[in-house]
C-alpha cells in the first residue's frame, strides 16, 4: 500500500523506504492471491509475472515474493530512476525459485519387450518407463514457430527430485546441426538407453526414463520455457535473493536469464543454475552490477556479456559449467564467456573452478579496457583465463590460477594487455602470448611482477609447457616493434629447472632467455615453498625477494597491491 510520509509518522510505523514509496507482494500459495487484485499484503498478486509489468508500480518502490516455486517466465518491464530503483525480492526470510520446468505428471508405464525388441544386456529395461508428453509442455510462443510448429517440439532436460539431470540419449533438437557447438552425444535411439537416462521420441511426444524405481516415487521435471527471467529496456531496477533453474534452449545459444539493454540495473544474491545452455546473459547494457550470484551447474556457460560498458560482476562463483558436455573445435564452454565488444567491463573477486572441458574466465573478441581483477581461477577443463582477439587491451591483475587443465593466462592475438602480480601454480603451462592470426600479434603486452611455480607437464622422457611463453625475435628491431615484455617475476625452482619459451615450442632457461631476448633481467629464479593438494593451495611468500616493479598510473588507477613491492596476488592460499 502507499501511505503518506505523514500519515506513517501519526500510525507510529517505521518505514526504511524513500519518501511515498509502496511495498507490493506476490504470494502464489495463498488462496487469497489474484493477479486482479490490488498486490497488497492481503491481498497479493499471485505470479511474479503480474508484479515484473505492473503499471502501480512508481521508482523506489519494492516487490517481495513469498515463499514458493514460480514455474513461469518473469518478463521485468517496468523502471525505476537514479537512486529510486524498483526492487523486486523475496520477503524476508522467504525462499523463492523460479522455473522453467514443469512437473511432468501423466500416467507413467513399464517398458515391455515389445518396446524393445533386442535388450543391449539382461534386465536392462526393468529400469524402463514411458510417458506420453500432451501438449501443454511445448506451449512457449517464445520458441522459433511457436508452438503449433510440432516440429520445434523438443526435450532436452529432465531432472529427478530437482537437481539431478538425466542423462539425454540421441542427437540435440538444437545443436545436432551446428557446426561450432557439438556436445558429447549418448546413442542414438531407445535401446541406447543406460541406467539414469532419458530418451524423447518427437513424433509421439513419448518420454522415456531409464531409473532405479518408479517414476512415481520422484519429482519429474521437464524443462518447457526458454527463459526463467527476463528484463529489456528498462532501467533502475534491483533483483536480489531469487534461485532460478531448469529451461529448454529455445534455439542459438540463449540464457535461462536474460538481461538486455539496460542501464543501471543490479542483480545480487541470486542462484542461477540447471540452465540448458547458458546460466546469465547481459548484452548491450550499461552501467549494471552483478554480484554475490552463484552460477553452478549450467548445460554450457555459466555467464556471458555482450556489447556491456561499464558493467561490473564481482564476488560471484562460476562453478561445474558445461554438465552436458557442450564443445567444439572452436570452443564455446566456460564458466564466463564475454563475446564482443565489452568495453570498460570488470570481473573482480570471483571464482572460476571445475568447469568441464572448459574456460574459467574467457573474453573473446574485441573487447576494450577490459579488468580481471583478484579472482580464483583453478581446476578448469582449460584455461584458467583466457583473453582472445582483444585489440582494446586491458589488465590482468591479483588473479590466483592454479591446477588447470590448460594454461593459466593466455594472451591469444591481444594487444595492449598488463599482465601482474598474479600467481600461476601447477597449470599445464603458466602466461602465454602469442599471435592467433597475422594481423594479430600480441603487441604491447606487458607481464610483470608474477609468481610462477611448476607450470608443467611431466613424463619420463619429456617435460611440456613453460612458465611464460612470450612470442620474441633475437632481433632488437623486431622486439622494439612488439613492444611487448616481460619482467620482475619471481620463477620457482624448487626442484626443477624453469623454463620460458619465444614461440610455441622451444624452451630456454631463465639466463638464456635474458642474454638472447634481453627479458626477465630483473627477475629471478629462487625456491618457493608451497603446498597444493586435491582442494586447496598454499603459497608461502612471507620470505621471497621483494622484486616488484612499480606499476604505471594507468594500471594503479585500476588496480593496486597490498604490498607494493611484493611478487604475485594478494591472495595466496585457497580455500
């Protein structure tokens, strides 16, 4: 309701909203809510939905959400202004998720012999069911066609109890032709079915399960829309506090929660997760903040930005994307995946750990001024970071990157780049920049003030990868026209013998690198006591050379150590 300021004071009520702001609230389990009435607490709207587009609502005022699962796509269309955004939340002590899924509640059936004529091995379909799918599960207009077009009519999700995704059997109704995202595909048909499978027949909308007991003894659930949340154009707005799961990629590669060209819009303490292909997208918006989310467990990415100015995502986790195995030769898996044309965008404070086959922080193509700032990046199927085609440069600063897959940092075709004070441990190769195309050299890349410690791979007959692999020339003249260097790092060789390389292949030790190709002349090879086990690193650097080069104004404006004068992150242990 909207009381006067002064009709506040004379009941004797507290309130800690602005000046003739209202407080609406949506209730979906109470039997008194209507999306007709007036959205009071006594009367409250019952879909999230009614609240996103309501016309009552002014700047400044709030939406709470009682507690309930609000299987529908919230479309936020309304805006607030500078200082008075409209924010939409649960109420206090109210847990809310939205999704995209419904329950799939038909008459399940066992599979017989006549189903499947020839079983792979014995009793392999006594864990079989089917169900036939009506029409009401393919009813989002959103989807290319609509939904008449049963040819659009696809199933890519089915969970038990909530989180556990079965795994789908046959080909993708959407990637199975595109030739830059493939995922890992199980069978083909029925009798490929394993145990905690599903396998969806289009033309009789069958579903079959393949689980250990009667579907009837679980919560199945199928994702049906392509968006859990959406806002466009609007601008001033707060989502805060809500868990949003389960769609059905309706075609590309779009997210489950979309944000699109807005300005000044927050979303804070959310938990995006189960998308079917990508978690969060925020594209051609400008001055957003995203922070303290949580995107877990995403078919393919976790997070990805587009055409953003001045966003920021900060003290988020981007953790065990690309559960569906979603990959090509071209790559498009990650924790966070920010392609292109981001510019002044900062990531800071995040983790990006145990991404499958895949990126923990990836930018890619033609961003600008980008910063990468104090995060944990470890245990990622690939790179812990990687900064691919970005001519606008950028900083990468403060990061810990240990124990990936693929190289720590790399510098793929990017100019004017600062690599420092990050600490790389035990990846398969530790900061890399080198040239991903002719016109794309890695000029005016900076590396300073790293620790590296054992960023190699080792058998017994050859050791791969290097601490710094930096494309160079033993030719003064082309090394001035890089203009890229490296310096005042810190190698550790405790037991092993560092090596950096000039190109991809051949290694140097530290004098060699500093008599052939004059880099690292300030930095040194010292040991370096740590300890990294299955899910934690230390890094012992209280008694290491303090060896630090100053850093320039235009990085200190970003960015700045604790300890000036020490070598690596200012975070050292995890977790």
């Amino acid at each position: 309701m909207r009381f006067p300021t002064e009709l506040c004071i004379l009941l004797g009520i507290v309130v800690c909203l602005p000046a003739g702001a209202s407080t609406f609230y949506v209730d979906g389990l109470n039997s008194a809510s209507a999306d007709t009435g007036p959205g009071t607490a006594v009367r409250p709207w019952k879909t999230i939905s009614r609240a996103a587009s309501a016309k009552e609502l002014r700047p400044g005022d709030t939406v709470l959400v009682r507690s309930g699962v609000y299987r529908e796509t919230v479309s936020i269309s309304v805006s607030g202004g500078p200082g008075k955004p409209i924010v939409f939340a649960p109420a206090p002590g109210h847990r809310v998720v939205i999704k995209g899924s419904e329950i799939v509640k038909g008459q399940w059936s066992r599979l017989t012999p006549a189903d499947v004529p020839v079983e792979p091995f014995p009793f392999a379909f006594r864990r079989g069911w089917k169900t036939k799918l009506g029409d009401e599960y393919f009813t989002d207009a959103r989807f290319p066609g609509g939904y008449d077009d049963k040819s659009r009519r696809w199933v890519s999700q089915v969970f038990l109890d909530d989180e556990q995704p079965l795994q789908m059997i046959g080909l993708d109704g959407v990637y199975k032709a595109d030739e830059f995202v493939r995922m890992v595909t199980f069978g083909h048909g029925l009798a490929d079915m394993v145990a905690q499978s599903f396998y969806y027949d289009a033309p009789t909308q069958t579903l079959y399960l393949n689980i250990g007991g009667d579907p009837e003894w679980f919560s199945i659930e199928v994702g049906v829309r392509g968006f859990a949340l959406t806002a466009d154009k609007v601008h001033d707005v707060i989502i805060r506090g809500f868990e949003m799961r389960h769609n059905r990629q309706p075609g590309g590669q779009w997210p489950m929660v979309s944000i699109g060209n807005c300005e000044r819009v927050i979303v804070e303490d959310c938990q995006i997760r189960w998308a079917d292909f990508s978690g969060f997208g925020m594209g051609q918006c400008k001055d957003c903040v995203v922070r303290r989310c949580g995107f877990t467990n995403n078919g393919c990415v976790g997070v990805g930005m587009g055409q953003t100015q001045d966003c920021i995502v900060e003290d988020c986790s981007f953790l065990y994307n690309n559960y569906r195995k979603i990959n090509g030769d071209w790559g498009v898996a990650a924790g966070m995946k920010n392609i292109p044309g981001n510019k002044r965008t900062t990531i800071r404070r995040c983790v990006a750990a145990y991404n499958t086959e895949a990126e923990g922080i990836w930018f890619d193509t033609d961003n600008e001024d980008i910063r990468i700032l104090d995060n944990i990046c470890h245990d990622n199927g690939d790179c812990g970071i990687f900064f691919e085609i970005n001519k606008g440069g950028g900083i990468i600063a403060g990061n810990l990157v240990f124990a990936n897959k693929g190289r720590g940092i790399y510098i793929s075709g990017s100019q004017k780049t600062w690599v420092v004070n990050n600490t790389l441990v035990d990846n398969s190769t530790g900061i890399v920049a080198m040239t991903r195309a002719k016109d794309e050299p890695p000029k005016d890349v900076h590396i300073l003030n790293n620790l590296l410690i054992r960023n190699y791979i080792t058998s017994d007959t050859i050791t791969r990868g290097s601490d710094i692999t930096l494309e160079q020339s033993p030719d003064p003249a082309l090394r001035t026209e890089l203009n890229s260097f490296s310096d005042n790092n810190i190698f550790a060789n405790n037991a092993w013998t560092p090596s950096i390389r000039h190109n991809w292949n051949d290694n140097n030790t530290l004098a060699v690198w500093q008599k052939t190709y004059a880099q690292d002349l300030n930095s040194i090879a010292t040991k370096v006591p740590f300890q990294r086990n299955a899910v934690g690193l230390t890094v012992h650097t209280e008694k290491l050379p303090r060896i630090a080069k100053p850093l320039p104004a235009s990085v200190l404006s970003v960015w700045k150590p604790t300890d000036p004068a020490r070598v690596g992150a200012n975070r050292n242990t995890w977790p």
